[in-house]
C-alpha cells in the first residue's frame, strides 16, 4: 500500500509540474481530454487514482512520455 501512495503522490507531483513548465490549465488539459476540469483537480489533489489509459491520454495531450507521469507504466509495459 505505502508503494502506492508514493506512485499516487509522485504523479500528483510530477502531473502539476509538467502543466505548469508548459503553460497548460486544469481547464485546458480537461478540455483537451474532454473530461470535466474536476477530473483533473481530484487527480492533482489525490482524491481519484488515474486508469492507467487516463495517464497515457494525459501523456499524449502534454507531450511527454507517460513514464514522466507515472515512472511504472513503463516497467508494466515490458
């Protein structure tokens, strides 16, 4: 469980300071993705765990590599 809650709290982390170096707002992200902007406040505030498909959609709408968000994915996918 405590492996989990370092994963949670790093994305959370990791998600708001990718927004932030590029410029995007919880709207605009939420927009791109066509999800409510709360969707994204509760993953930045750890109120819902993301889906591992939500956590590749927000790679692709940052552009980056979803293992920047959430470093596990990429060992899950070998």
């Amino acid at each position: 469980m405590d492996e989990m809650e370092r994963e949670e709290e790093m994305f959370a982390q990791r998600l708001r300071a990718i927004m932030k170096e590029k410029g995007v707002t919880q709207t605009q992200l939420a927009e791109s993705l066509k999800i409510g902007q709360s969707a994204i406040s509760n993953m930045l505030h750890r109120q819902c765990r993301p889906q591992r498909r939500t956590v590749l959609r927000l790679a692709e709408a940052l552009s980056v590599n979803p293992a920047d968000l959430w470093p596990a994915l990429q060992t899950q996918a070998s």
